[in-house]
C-alpha cells in the first residue's frame, strides 16, 4: 500500500514538472489549443443534444398518438363485443 502511494505521489509530481516545463518552453500555445478544441467539441455536443432532444420530443408526440388511438379501437372492440353478446344473447341467457 505504501509503494502504491508512492507511485501515485511521483506520478503526481512528474505530471506537474512536465506540466511546468512545457507551459515554459511552448509559451501556453498547446494549452490554448486544447482550450480551442474542447471548446469546438462543446459546441458539437450542445447542437447535436439539441437535435437529439427534438427528435425525441417528435418520437414522444408519435408514440402518444398511437396509444391515443390503440385505446380508442380498444374500446370499440370492447363496445363492439358487447353489443354482438346483447344481440346474440351471452352464455348467461340459456
């Protein structure tokens, strides 16, 4: 547990001088150019998030519609159903 720790605490310390010697040496360059890209891939995930959400929004209407209309056939049937047992007469009648 303690080499553990110890590694992490050089991996630490490694990763911060190699971050000091290249903000030294480059000037900040490569970091504005991350700052850039992340900031380019930010804006691709907002735009395509919204477009995302506005497809589901059009699945969710499309859904709901079709068990607004699943519902009502169901319920002619069940009209339907009861009906033809009226006009017949149900099992109870014999």
């Amino acid at each position: 547990m303690i080499k553990f720790t110890f590694r992490i605490i050089g991996i630490v310390v490694l990763t911060a001088i190699i971050f000091l010697a290249v903000s030294l040496w480059k000037g900040g360059d490569p970091f504005r150019w991350f700052g850039y890209k992340s900031e380019q891939a930010g804006e691709l995930l907002r735009d395509k998030s919204e477009e995302l959400g506005k497809e589901a929004d059009r699945i969710k209407k499309r859904t709901d519609s079709v068990v607004n209309a699943t519902k009502q056939v169901k319920e002619k049937i069940r009209k339907t159903q009861d009906t033809v047992k009226e006009f017949t007469g149900g099992k109870t009648d014999k």
